[in-house]
C-alpha cells in the first residue's frame, strides 16, 4: 500500500510538471511557439518584398540628363545613398557615396554576411546576400544600364577576342572525327575533310585527348580544320585557293636529338628509380614496354636491380620534348639480366622502322606478352580449386588476375583476330582473340573497348584493346587473363611461346651494337643514380 501511495504521489507530480510545460510556461507552451513560426514567416514575406522592391528600383531606367562632375566621395553626407532606409553612422565612420552601399535592415542580414551586387552605372549599388563584393570604383566599367547579379547566378560570359575560335580544343574518348566536324559546322564538307586527312593520317588513330583547331572567316563559317596529335606534328586541312576541293598538309617543327647514357639501381620499384635518376617517368613505360616479354616488373623486381639505357632524348625550342628510340637497354637482377638492341639494317635511314634483338641476334619479341598490360600486381593465380570472392563456392579460376587502376590500356597479348567483344553477365565486357596454334586469349571486366573494336577486326601485339574495369561480377578493378589451347584452359605464366625470327643480317647487327655494348658495361650505376 505504501508502494502504491508513493507510485501515485511522483505520477501525479510528472503530471503537474507536463501541463505546467505544455500550457501555462510562456516559452514551451504550444500557443506562444505558433505565434513565434507566424512572426517569422511574418519577417520573411517582409524581407522577400523589401528585396524585389529594391532590385527593381536598380534596374530602373536611369535618364538621360547630363550630370555634373562634382566629387561626392571626400564629402560627407546624412543621406542615404539608396531607397533602403538605414541608421545614422556611427561617429568617426565614414558616410557612404553614390557608389557606396549602404547595410540591409536587420531582418535582411541576419545570419548573413552582406555582399554588393556592382553596379556600372553611378547609380546605388544594392547588397543581396551571397553576392560577390563590389569592384573598386576606378575598375568598373560603364555601361548605359545597371548590372545586376543574382545570387549564385553565373557571371556574364565575356565577349569573344579576336583568334578566341582558333583555342585549341580536345577530342574525347567517345569521339569520332566525322562527330567533331558536325558539331563544329562544317556541314556537307564533312566528308570531303576526312577523306582529305585520310590520305595522310589514318582517322581511327584519333584518341582522345588530342588537340584540334577550327579557324572561321569573317562570316562565322568554319574555314580550316588543324589536327595536332603531337606538340611537333600537325594535320591542316583548308578549301584550295579556288574554294573547290578541300587539301590537306603535314606539317612538323624541327625537333633537336641528342643521345643520352642513364642508369640506376632499384631500390624499391623500378619508377622511383628512374625518378632518382633525374628522368622522365615516361621512360619506366618504355622499359617496361621493352621487356613486357621476359619480365614482369611486379613480381620480379627487386631491391638491388638495375637498369641502364642509351635513348635519344628530343628537344624542342630548347626544352625536352619526350624519348625517342631507345637504342640500347638492360635490365638484370634476380629474375636473370636482359639486354635489347635496335637494329633497322644497314645503312637504314633514320624513318626506317626496327626491331629489338638482344646481344645473340635473337628477337626479343615473342608470340605472346608474359603481362597484356603495365604496372601490376597479381591479385589472383591461376587455381582450379579457388574460393570465389563473391559468390563464396569452390570453383576453378582458369586465369591470372591483374590488379590495375580504371582506365589501364590493355594490350593484345599477340596478334591475332577478335572472335567476341561484348557485355557477358559474369565476366562484364569481354574480348576473346584468336591467335594461330590453336590459342585463344580472353580479357574480362573492361570498363570500356578500345575504339573500332569488334568482332572481325584484325589486331596486332600491343594494340590496345580496351581499358581496366570492374564490370560484371567483380569486386575491384583489374584485368582477368586467360588462355585456351585448343579449348582447354592453361596457366598463361606456364604457357611456352616462341621468340620472332632472329635478325636476318646477324655479321652486321653484332657489328653495329658491339660500341653500344661497350657503353653499357662502362656506365657506373651509383654515379649516375646521385645525378
């Protein structure tokens, strides 16, 4: 009974507590919160009015009439400089000009931090909140109307310079040349402009991120259409003088060559190497390209490897431009030592395209890449008895896995023709390529094809193919490779290839690399590693 009487007692005083809350206490009590919302609804709809009647006062026609001179920034003045009513200033603070703008009422800046909508006219300048502040006086240019800017609106786009339609321009990956030209109005002369530019440069070689130029006469109609794949080489097609047919021209810069000896010792991976080296990481991608056959620079780098290479190093304007032929490279460590020579022939010209042998005479390239794409890691073997990561069962993984950023060109593992290119439901986008001896490569999980690619095509080792992805069910960006041999999967790291023919003039070859042979041995790795 007692229990009960106390229970009774703290129930009726929680009771007591929550009408006194809910109904008599001034500031909780329902009726006085409503009115609080009414008030302040009340003071927006006021503060939305008193901004639109300001807004059109500014954008009011302003007349004519001729005004004097007389400077009203050094003479103080009680007037408000705009229809927006405001406090006298405080003694000592400057009073504002016809150029100055006063503060908002209360209710329109609170919370907020006043910014000027300019104005170009010597008419008052109003504040909208969020705006950007006012240009100085001496910087704002006149015009016969106010400018007014709207919050987070854009800024007016400014009128175009002259040679403003020659800027250069960008293809994007998803672009084709005829696409280019129909958008940049050139009409009906669309077709005769790729035919013109296909006489001297192959239209699907055109990858996005190129440079193309369009120059207009004086009309606004498209002129001359520039294609400019490289900093040095340029593409220009333009009407003949007799405005008939359209033409087209190569035009290059002169590039200064010069031989340079560098080498280096791995410390932790081959690119902070050559970085060490003073160099270019673009020629990591060179060696790594050079030796794709034999060496697979993830696995089989390791600290204390070294790397030593003559290239020709090109310059233009005096600045270096890029690499040009690598005519001499080695790489050794662990994984064994492996040297590379380029031979054109004989007395070849200096266009003449070569190959790489290495100090036998021995080709370098083989049948098929030991990795089809650039820096990776093994993220998955070949396993016939794997755990799938996703689906959580025993079942066979007939290939090797090739962690990689989105975007990583993948390479025809050999040449060979594309028998499928498509969307599958477990392996995403996928390319199935056929090679000779009964081979078949495949490469799952693209992000995206390489442009043109499709069944049928005709492919050679290293074209690209498509790009890194995650598509179908995958759980992370990477290539999956693998092999058939008359439709039977095996291991890729297992499978034999044969080397390309050797060199065919081998008593001229061992002569030309015999110096280039010396300079390899001669260079000293830690002198050149500290430079």
């Amino acid at each position: 009974m007692k229990r009960s009487v106390r229970l009774g007692v703290v129930l009726t005083a929680l009771v007591g507590v929550n009408v006194y809350v809910f109904f008599f206490n001034h500031g909780t009590a329902p009726r006085e919160i409503l009115n609080l919302q009414s008030t302040s609804k009340t003071l927006e709809a006021n503060r939305a009015e008193m901004l639109a009647a300001d807004v059109r006062a500014a954008t009011k026609p302003t007349a004519t009439k001729p005004t004097t001179t007389k400077p009203t920034t050094t003479k103080p003045t009680t007037k408000p400089a705009a229809p927006i009513a405001s406090k006298p200033a405080p003694a000592g603070t400057p009073a504002p000009t016809a150029t100055d703008a006063p503060p908002l009422p209360p209710a329109a800046t609170s919370n907020t931090e006043p910014v000027t909508v300019a104005a170009n006219t010597p008419s008052p300048a109003i504040r909208i909140p969020f705006a950007p502040p006012p240009e100085p006086t001496s910087a704002r240019p006149t015009a016969p109307r106010p400018l007014i800017q709207i919050p987070f609106a854009p800024p007016p786009e400014e009128e175009a310079q002259d040679g403003a339609d020659a800027a250069p321009k960008l293809f994007t990956h998803d672009n084709t040349l005829g696409q280019v030209l129909a958008r940049e109005g050139f009409g009906a002369a669309a077709p005769q402009i790729v035919a013109a530019l296909a006489k001297l440069v192959d239209p699907r070689s055109i990858r996005g991120g190129q440079k193309y130029f369009v120059r207009t006469g004086d009309d606004g109609t498209p002129e001359t259409f520039e294609y400019q794949p490289t900093a040095v080489l340029r593409f220009v097609v333009e009407k003949s003088d007799d405005g008939g047919q359209w033409t087209a021209r190569r035009l290059a810069s002169e590039v200064e060559i010069k031989t340079a000896e560098i080498g280096g010792v791995v410390d932790s991976s081959l690119y902070e190497s050559v970085q060490k080296s003073g160099e270019s990481t673009a020629l990591v991608g060179l060696l790594v390209e050079l030796f794709a056959w034999d060496v697979n620079f993830y696995v089989d780098t390791h600290p204390g490897d070294h790397w030593k290479v003559v290239v020709e190093k090109q310059y233009l304007s005096g600045q270096f431009y890029k690499y040009g032929r690598l005519l001499a490279a080695e790489y050794g460590g662990k994984a064994g030592t492996f040297r590379a020579f380029f031979w054109a022939g004989k007395d070849a010209p200096r266009d003449r395209p070569g190959k790489y042998y290495d100090e036998r005479g021995l080709a370098v390239t083989k049948t098929m890449l030991k990795t089809p794409l650039r820096f990776v890691r093994i993220s998955s073997k070949f396993d016939r008895r794997r755990l799938h990561p996703i689906l959580h069962v025993e079942r066979a993984h007939l290939g090797i896995d090739y962690a990689a950023p989105v975007g990583t060109p993948v390479w025809a593992s050999a040449s060979g023709k594309v028998v499928e290119a498509g969307m599958k439901r477990g392996s995403g986008n996928t390319v199935v390529i056929s090679h000779t001896n009964g081979l078949n490569t495949r490469y799952y999980h693209l992000s995206r094809f390489a442009r043109g690619m499709h069944a049928g095509l005709q492919v050679r080792q290293k074209d690209v193919i498509g790009f890194v992805g995650t598509t179908g069910l995958s759980t992370g960006p990477h290539l999956h490779f693998s092999v058939t041999k008359n439709g039977a999967f095996v291991d890729p790291s297992k499978l034999a290839v044969n080397r390309d023919a050797p060199v065919p003039d081998r008593a001229a070859f061992l002569d030309a690399i015999r110096p280039r042979i010396a300079v390899l041995k001669a260079m000293q790795l830690a002198a050149v590693a500290r430079n």
